[in-house]
C-alpha cells in the first residue's frame, strides 16, 4: 500500500465568505461590490468599510489584471508542494482594483514548476485567470499574458 | 503622568535549539530570574502580561510561581507585533496605579517544538484566500512585500546582506549569540533561498527562548538596589485594512503599521528620532530593518541604505537580533533595549540616553523608548 498522499490546505469558508467558494466552484470569480457606493470589498466582509452600507452584492469580475508581487517557493514547504518546487505565488492587482493572491499557472490551469524566469514573469504583466485543481479543492490561478 | 513606570529586572535563560522544559518551566525560570535581578520576589508580584500567543496563561503562571492575586493581567496579539504593546499594557497599568510590579515574559520552543505552519491545513479567516495558494510560511508572505519594496526603492539583496552581516558582527560580541560564525557577502548571496526574494540568511533563526522582565513604579524602584530604566513612551498602531503578515488589500501596497505607530509615538514621548541613541528593529526579517529606518521618521522614504553607510544612522539590533542572537518573538529586542539603557550591552553604544525598540513591523504593532531619565 502507499503512504495516502499529502494534503493541502484546504479553505474553510463561513457565512460571508461561502458565495466566493460557491462562484469558484462554478468557475466564476465574484467578488462582494458595495451596492450603495460601488466599493470593491476585498477579502469579503458582511459591510462596506467605505460607506459602512450592509448590503454588498456578489458581483462576477473578469479576473484580468496584473502582477502586483510575487514570490518563489523553494523548501521547505508544506508535503503537497515539495516535488513540484520551485513555484510562483503571484499577488494580483485586477482591472477592478482589488489585490487577490494565486500561484503562477499555464494556458491550461496546471500549475507550473518554474522561478517565472523562462515565463518573462515581471512587475506589472498581465495576467488572466485561470482555474487550478488541487486534490478536489478548485483554486482561482492567473497565467500570464501579453499586453 | 505622574506615576511612571520603570523596569528594574530582566533575564533569560541561554538560548537553545531545544530547551529541554516547556514553555511554562522556562517562563517561570525566566520570570523568577528577572524577579531576583530587581530584588525582588514572587510576593510582590500583582500584575502580569503576555503575548495571546503566549501558551502559558498570565492565570496558568501566576499558579505555577504562586502569585498570591494579580490585580491586573491582559494580553496583546498579532503575534511579533506583540511585544512593545504588551510592555505598553504592563508601564500602563503601573502609571494608573492599578498593579505596582508587573512581570512580562515571553518563553517559546519555536526550535524544539517544529514549525507551527506545517500543522496548519485548515484554512479559516483570511487564511482561506491565501494558504491554499502557498503563503504558508512567514517568510511567504514577507516575500511579497520584500518585492514590492525592492521595486519601488530600488534596494538591493546586498542591502539585505549588509543587515544580516552587521547584526552577524553584533552577535559575535554577544556570548549569549546563537549564530556567531562569520557570515561573508559571498556566503549571503550564495545561501540558498526560502522564498525569493529572500534567502535564508533574510531569515530569523528558529530559536528555544525564555525571558522576562520586571517594571514597577518609580517610586517603588528608590528602594531597590539597581539603576530603573524609564518606559518614556510607547504608541500602538493597525493602519486601515489591517490584516497580520499579508497587508495586500489595502490602497497603497508596502506601507506597514508601522508608519501609524511612528508619529503617535513621537508625539507621546516628546522625542524625535534624533534623539534617539541607538536602536532595536523588529527583524523577523532582513528587510524590515531597512523599512523600519523610514517609517519611524530616520531617514527619507527608501533611503535605509544609504543613511546606515553615511554612518549617520543610529546603530540597529546591537545583541544580534533576531537574525543572529535568537528569534523569541521580538522580546529579546526590548531586553536589548533595556540593557543599553542600563548599560549593560555586549555591543554598548556610548552614553544612551534614549533606545527605541520596535515590534513587528507588518502586523498590527507598536513602539516603546526607554530612557535613562523621566520625561
Ligand atoms: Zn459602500
């Protein structure tokens, strides 16, 4: 028998956060966009911190956007990563505004083994959302693009 | 203020990769050592204060040292951003007149005990739109900032080096010191990364700890046989959108709380960064050093490395820090602190009368100076 492979960290969602979880799983990024001011509310919260309005409206976003940071993971890391090291995590600034975080993926959504060198990956590239499976756990992911 | 607050004792046991006790031995060893230097005893004890992560309660300690009742206790969070607040809440609950001595401490088998992110599979909180991707590791989610700081003021991995190399230096004098071999330029680019771009020697070591100290009254400290050293001010900040470790969400990307701690503690200790002799940086991580010199008012935005090579700067983390004395969650930093006031330091700056000692830098956090004189 083999040793029962290693697990990832898997999201544990609660009432304001479960409708993410919901449009991932559809494959749809949404995101909580206050309704009486037009905030972007990132990570999600049940009021807009701006207007203090308690009505946010889980609004789909395109998911484009372009590298804010990033970093190389190189060991030790958590079991599930430690052969498919070096990896990117990417923070992405959106077309909205906002800043989500996600690793560096191909045309596909599989993840890549790389330092984001032979990609180009650079401050401020493009990129555009793409879907990643990790053990049953699906995981918004960017790919990079060209301007 | 008309009661002051002063600390009269402090100690700590060697620093190890592993103890041998817990966390709640070491601490009363630690506590009941800095007791002993103030001259004082377990009898006198009426409040005491913590780190949340603390995993000895101030309740589980005051039983195992058997204070008789402790008329003031609370904690402070956020991790490293905990250590200058938690002195702020033990000097104010002397300054109010609501404890007389007051024991703080931090023991932690950070070594010994693993690291406390491998466990960490469930993903609640903030952490749910972060772990699953990989920022697992402190040292993950400093690895973004890093990049967005060496983008935006053009700093260097040889900026960070130069860190890592004079706290080195530091530790070297320090018989205390876990790390005290020669660390080269050479050796720091050619040390194999954690997460780019940071390398290992950006990062902490992964210490066993203990230490504690001792602050009472100016009053009380006139019958005591040592020399006090003043809590002349502290400050606490958040910053909007605060969040611990991953401050990605807000509008400007790289500002830390710090930058919130920075004015509120000028203002409350009167001071300006001129004033201050000599200070101890919060140094999870080499770069914070270098953040820290801007954001608390020493030098122009970005201008860290350049300020230190002038020699202008005040000299940073004189026992070695967190990079090469011991990582104990930034408590070793104010004992520093204390001990350069005192005089006592192993890489002593001459006549101190001010030394700031910050707390981590992109958690929620804070700031205290001690003093050789009252304000
Ligand atoms: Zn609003």
């Amino acid at each position: 028998m083999s040793a029962a492979p290693p697990l990832p960290p898997r999201p544990v969602p609660d009432q304001d956060t479960l409708p993410f979880w919901d449009g991932v799983a559809e494959r749809m990024l949404i995101v909580p966009r206050c309704a009486s001011c037009g905030q972007w509310i990132w990570q999600p919260r049940p009021v807009c911190y701006r207007c203090r309005a308690t009505n946010p409206v889980w609004t789909q976003v395109s998911g484009n956007g372009r590298v804010a940071s990033w970093t190389v993971l190189h060991p030790p890391v958590l079991p599930v990563w430690a052969d498919r090291l070096p990896l990117v995590v990417l923070l992405v600034e959106l077309d909205e505004g906002i800043r989500m975080v996600g690793q560096l993926v191909d045309d596909e959504g599989t993840l890549l083994q790389t330092d984001g060198t032979a990609e180009g990956l650079a401050m401020g590239a493009r990129v555009a959302l793409r879907w990643r499976k990790e053990a049953d756990i699906t995981l918004p992911a960017w790919t990079l693009v060209g301007d | 203020m008309s009661r002051k607050a002063v600390v009269v004792g402090l100690h700590g046991l060697p620093f190890s990769k592993n103890i041998g006790m817990t966390e709640r031995h070491s601490g009363a060893l630690a506590i009941l050592g800095a007791l002993k230097d103030a001259g004082l005893t377990v009898a006198d004890v009426d409040g005491m204060c913590r780190y949340v992560w603390q995993p000895t309660t101030e309740m589980e300690m005051a039983r195992v040292i058997g204070v008789q009742n402790l008329r003031f206790f609370g904690a402070q969070d956020y991790g490293g951003g905990a250590g200058a607040p938690t002195m702020a809440l033990a000097s104010m609950a002397i300054e109010l007149g609501l404890a007389e001595v007051v024991v703080v401490w931090r023991s932690r088998n950070r070594s010994s005990g693993g690291r406390p992110w491998v466990g960490q599979i469930m993903a609640e909180g903030q952490d749910q739109f972060e772990r699953p991707h990989g920022l697992v590791r402190p040292a993950d989610g400093m690895a973004l900032h890093t990049r967005v700081w060496m983008h935006k003021y053009g700093w260097k991995r040889e900026d960070f080096g130069n860190v890592a190399i004079t706290q080195r230096r530091h530790a070297q004098a320090n018989p205390m010191a876990m790390m005290r071999k020669d660390l080269t330029m050479e050796e720091y680019l050619s040390s194999r990364w954690v997460a780019e771009p940071l390398c290992l020697f950006d990062n902490c070591l992964e210490t066993d700890g203990a230490l504690a100290m001792v602050l009472t009254s100016e009053e009380r400290a006139r019958d005591l046989d040592v020399t006090p050293v003043y809590v002349r001010g502290y400050a606490l900040g958040s910053g909007p959108q605060g969040y611990a470790m991953t401050f990605y969400y807000g509008d400007e990307l790289g500002v830390t709380p710090a930058s919130y701690v920075a004015p509120e503690l000028w203002r409350n200790t009167g001071l300006k960064p001129d004033d201050i002799d000599v200070v101890q940086f919060y140094d999870a991580f080499t770069p914070q050093v270098l953040l820290s010199y801007h954001e608390y008012g020493f030098c122009d935005e970005g201008d860290a490395p350049a300020y230190i090579a002038s020699g202008e700067a005040p000299p940073y983390n004189t026992s070695g820090g967190g990079l090469s004395e011991a990582y104990v969650h930034g408590f070793n930093l104010l004992v520093e602190g204390v001990r350069q006031v005192r005089g006592t330091s192993t890489t002593q700056v001459e006549s101190v009368n001010h030394c700031l000692v910050t707390s981590g830098a992109v958690v929620p956090t804070g700031a205290i100076v001690f003093s050789k004189e009252p304000a």
